[in-house]
C-alpha cells in the first residue's frame, strides 16, 4: 500500500540538525503531485512543533501494526 496523506510513518534516517532520529514518527502532511516528496510534520507529546520536512520515500517508512512506539526527548 502506498503512503497516504494524514498516515503516520517513521523515518529511516537521522536529521540531526532538527533533534530527529531514524524511528522518529511523523505524519504525512502532503505529498507531491508525482508522489516522490513528502511532507512530514514531526510534533513533540506536548504538541509542540518540530519540524515539518519535505522527504523522499526512502526517508520515511509505513508502520508496522506489532511495533511498539518508543519515547525520548527531542535531541537526544
């Protein structure tokens, strides 16, 4: 299935110069008209935002219904 607007996903790389990490979830806020970028808006629990990043597919993954969400503080 292809990534879809408004659908959370999981980076597969590290963006350091933002505090995220690879497994970092974001959601997919737009997507290109030739499906090759995606808007991704990374938010803190608080709701607090932290970035909003165009990425490539490659960049983001879709989740997996047995993973488990993982907490930690933006930077570390």
């Amino acid at each position: 299935m292809a990534i879809q607007e408004f659908q959370d996903v999981a980076l597969t790389v590290d963006i350091p110069e933002h505090g995220l990490k690879a497994g970092d979830i974001g959601t997919v806020v737009d997507i290109s008209g030739s499906r090759t970028t995606y808007a991704v808006e990374f938010v803190s629990l608080d709701k607090t935002l932290i970035a909003v990043l165009p990425l490539l597919e490659h960049e983001i993954r879709q989740l997996e219904p047995a993973e488990i969400a993982h907490a930690r503080t933006v930077g570390e």
